[in-house]
C-alpha cells in the first residue's frame, strides 16, 4: 500500500511511526491528500496489531460517508452510521466514523467504545474541537485513554488561550497561540509536487450604495475611495454587504464571468469542470441559486445543511457532471471534489482558515494544465487572504513583478456617519472586473501587452505561459463581453438513474429495514404483538438487537421471520 502514497505522504508516515508520543498532528494542504494518509496509518496500525479498533470523527455527517468510501477502497470498513443509541461497535467493521457533535451529545458513549478495545482515533480537522469549549472537553474525556491519536488540518490555525483543543501542540504568537505540526506539508510544496493545481484570482470590483442616517444615498466603490478618501473598514464592510445582496447586479454579473470561465475550461480539456457558489447563509444560496438558473441556463444543485439530501447532493455533484453547486458552508471543508475548479466567493466569512479550506476545494489536481480560478470581491480583507495564498504559488512559478505600488492603500480615514448593519439597507451595486492577484498587489489590464489577434485565451490562467498583465487584459475583455452574452436554456436531468453496489453499512441499514418489514408482515398474518416477534427471533438468532447486529445474524434473522410466513 506505501508504494501508491506519495512522497510526503511516505515521510508523514514515516515520522508518525518514529514519533514516541501518543499525539501525533499533520497540517497538509487541503487536497494534498491527508484521507489517505490516515487510513494508511490506520491499516497499519491494525496489520502491527498496535491497535484492534479505529476511530475516526469528522466535522459533519456527509464527510463520515466520504471516509468510509475512502477506507473501503484500501481495504478498511468503517461504520458511518453509528449512532450514539448504539452501545458498541457493530461486527464486521474495523471501527466506525462519527462526528464532533455526536462526540459532544455522548462522550462516555465514546469513552466506553474506545476502552474496550486498543484504540486508535482520528480527529480530523481537530480546529474543529475549538467550536465549542464542550467539543474540546468531550473529546479529551472521550479518547484519553487511546493508544495513538493522530489529528489532522488543512491549515495551521489559532486559538485563544484558555480554548486550547486537547491532543494539539501549541506555539504562542502574540495575544494567541498557534498550532504546532509534528509534520507540515504546504501549499507551496503542493504545488511543487503538482499534487494541486495553481489558482488565480480574480477580484471584482463596482459601485454599492445604500441610504447613511441621514437619507442621503452613500456611492461606494468596492476597494476604492469614497469623495477622495479611502474607506473605512465600516464603509467597507456595507459596499461588501450590498454587493452580496441577490437583488443587485454585481451577483449575476459575477456569477456570467464565473460561467464563461467555465464553459471556457469545458470547451478546452476540463469536458467536466464544475463551479461552487458560497453563500453566507441560506435565503442568499437560494437566491443564488436561481440567479445561476437565470443566468446560465444550469439548474445548479443547492446544498443546504438542515436538508436531509445534502451529503446526496454533494455526492451527485461530485460524480455527476453538473456544472454548478450552491451552497452556504456544506463545501467548505474536507469535501472532496476533484472535477471543481472555480470558486465564486460570495460570502462575508472573512477568517484565514474558512479561506483556506474554501479555496482548497478547487485546488485537487487531477492531469496537466487544470487551473483553479476564484472570483471573489475586492475587499480589503479577503484580497490579503488570497495574497497569502498567490504568493506562495509566484515562489514556485516566479510571476514577474510588475504591480503598480499603490494599488492597495491601506484604509485608514474614519467616517462616523454611516448606518449601522442592523439599519443597512442595500440600494444596489454592479460589478466590473478590477485586477488579478500578484505578489499581494492589483495587476490591472495592459492591453498594450497583447496582440491584435491574440489566442492566449486558451492559456489563461496558467501560471509560466502568460504574464500576470496579459491575464488582467483577458479577463477585463471577457467583462465586456459578458455583458452583452445570452444563454440558451438547458435542461438537465436532476436524477441520473445509475445503479451502485450497496457499500457495508448501506447493505446493513436496507438489512434491517427488511427484518422489520418481515416483523411487521408476521404480525400482521398472525396478530400478535411486534415486540413478542422481535424476541422470538432474537431467540431463534441469538445476537445483539438488530440496530447492533451484523450483516450475517440480520440474513438469518430475516430468513426465519419469512420462514413463518410461508408455514
């Protein structure tokens, strides 16, 4: 199995084993693969006979699904849908997968899980723990007592003292303290190694506007000055606001470039490229999500976490071919989706980790020359995000320097006669495209840099192949076509029929529904209660109840129920 990891995944794997501590936590750049790290870790584990069980706790319940079928692929079979009612681990699986919250609900549930057998748990996106100090306190109760924890994140990250995550290494910075990896494999390493792709950044700009405390309409430009004065973090932040609003222009303005990206991708290697829209909450998804339909002529899936399809949604668009996704944070973090290369960051969320793990989801990379492209406001705050992000991919592919030195000044003048945003109210606000990321500066569009016949279109984006300046003027060109592009309607199905083989713990749940509907049939043919039913087979097959049982005891289980059915 090591000869298919590569090669950071070997020296993680290798530290791990030499590491003498029972905590042992790896910062990877989302995409770069820690999944297969760890069940790597975990299979051998097992095979040592270090441990007898594992487990695994993840952020929501539709990534419990994504590592299951991962670890079944090399071999390994955990339960996704064990439930806190269940008091121990089912026959047949290796462990099991749970998440933080169900941590949280019952941890000496867990505690008990993980004392009955060696045990080895993975806490994966353990920044996570940090939600709620509860979270953290379950954990600790739940797996002090595992033989190895290996904790895994996708960005370094920080937490106030006094809200340190239990199993996680700290180094103080300032006022706060700052996780400490025992092995770290970053982006810029990842790039290196072409384990992800390079992405560029595409920041939009316009005007906003909406009524101050006085009733006087406020004209802001996204980034820009207002009468010849910078803005104001608050200015900022209601220009950000308005600009996000569904019933402005800047949306589908953004959303019809994000969709000529798009078709440009498809039309040029990527036949399957998909893009995601981040909302902040759920009434904008949904109106994004018809903004999209409006615009494009694509149903696009909407991905909200309160609808009990969601973790089916993502699975559809992962392996389907839809072009877009919508969604507010089910996407964000761990999903794994290979075929999405464009982001349309159309959110408020403004903290270095949720950039992070947001632009990760665009970053996998599948074959040659797939460009990641994030289309996002020109805001002050998520423009640094990104810099830190671009500047790591110019160590690799030495971008020329060429930024005008002025084209972020630093927002310093106050302005006290603004609303409130308990009092905003958006006006409107329209967008144009202001300029690509270099070396944390606004590249504006150089025409003088193309030729009056120029077919670079079909580079755009790769880092090496044109410069920074040629990106700008290709993508300021595509604004102003944008404007003028209709889209023909197109109808997709929204239910592939497709039939798949039942993974384990989806044979066990369709196993038990048919022991009850077998239950449920012999009580009806020979009046007697169910409960009497449920005892007589449980005597018949000895075992555990059937929401424990394994697969084989359910068969029989289900084979004597109908065996009363034909006498």
């Amino acid at each position: 199995m090591r000869g298919s990891l590569r090669r950071w995944q070997q020296e993680a794997l290798t530290a791990f084993w030499e590491s003498p501590n029972e905590n042992f936590q790896v910062t990877a750049t989302p995409g770069a693969g820690k999944t297969r790290f760890a069940i790597t870790v975990a299979n051998e584990a097992l095979e040592r006979g270090i441990v007898d069980q594992i487990i695994v706790v993840a952020p929501t319940d539709h990534l419990r699904t994504q590592w299951a079928e991962a670890a079944i692929g090399r071999k390994l079979k955990l339960d996704p849908t064990l439930s806190n009612r269940v008091s121990q681990i089912r026959g047949g699986f290796h462990g099991y997968v749970t998440t933080y919250a169900q941590i949280a609900a019952a941890p000496r549930r867990h505690q008990l899980r993980a004392q009955r057998a060696r045990t080895l748990v993975i806490l994966d996106e353990i920044h996570h723990a940090g939600d709620g100090l509860s979270w953290g306190d379950a954990i600790a109760e739940a797996f002090e007592t595992c033989v190895r924890r290996l904790t895994l994140s996708g960005t370094p990250f920080r937490t106030r003292p006094g809200e340190t995550i239990p199993f996680v290494s700290y180094e103080q910075v300032g006022d706060s303290f700052q996780s400490r990896a025992d092995y770290t494999y970053g982006y810029r390493e990842a790039l290196a190694d072409a384990v992800v792709r390079p992405v560029v950044f595409a920041a939009y700009s316009g005007q906003a506007r909406w009524p101050n405390s006085a009733g006087e309409v406020v004209s802001a430009g996204l980034g820009e000055a207002v009468d010849g004065k910078s803005n104001t973090k608050a200015v900022e932040q209601l220009a950000w606001r308005t600009a996000l609003d569904p019933r402005g222009d800047w949306v589908p303005h953004v959303i019809a470039a994000m969709d000529d990206r798009l078709n440009h991708q498809r039309a040029h290697g990527v036949p399957d490229a998909g893009g995601l829209v981040l909302a902040s909450d759920q009434d904008s998804a949904r109106a994004y999500a018809k903004i999209v339909r409006e615009v494009t002529g694509d149903e696009p899936l909407l991905v909200l976490s309160d609808d009990p399809d969601a973790s089916a949604k993502i699975s559809q668009f992962r392996d389907g071919t839809n072009k877009y996704a919508v969604c507010v944070r089910m996407i964000s973090e761990g999903c794994d989706i290979p075929r999405a290369t464009t982001i349309a960051y159309m959110t408020s969320y403004r903290t270095s980790l949720f950039f992070a793990q947001a632009v990760g989801r665009v970053v996998r990379a599948r074959r040659p020359k797939e460009m990641a492209t994030v289309f996002l406001p020109a805001v002050r705050p998520l423009l640094e995000l990104a810099a830190e992000i671009e500047s790591e991919r110019n160590h690799i592919f030495r971008v020329p320097p060429t930024a005008p030195e002025d084209a972020l000044d630093q927002l310093v003048d106050l302005r006290n006669d603004e609303p409130s945003l308990d009092t905003w109210q958006p006006l409107g606000a329209e967008a144009e495209f202001a300029h690509v990321l270099q070396g944390g500066r606004a590249v504006t569009a150089d025409y003088s840099a193309m030729a009056p016949d120029d077919e670079s279109e079909e580079f755009l984006g790769l880092p090496g192949l044109l410069t920074v300046e040629q990106t700008a003027a290709l993508l300021a060109k595509r604004d102003v076509e944008i404007r003028r592009k209709t889209r023909a309607a197109k109808q997709v199905d929204p239910n592939p029929e497709e039939a798949f083989d039942l993974a384990p713990w989806e044979e066990l749940a369709q196993l038990r529904r048919e022991v009850n509907a077998a239950v449920a049939a012999v009580a009806a043919s020979t009046g007697e209660p169910h409960s009497s039913i449920h005892v007589w087979v449980r005597n018949r097959v000895p075992g555990p109840p059937s929401n424990a049982a394994d697969a084989p005891t359910l068969r029989k289980r289900k084979s004597a129920l109908r065996s009363r059915l034909v006498k």
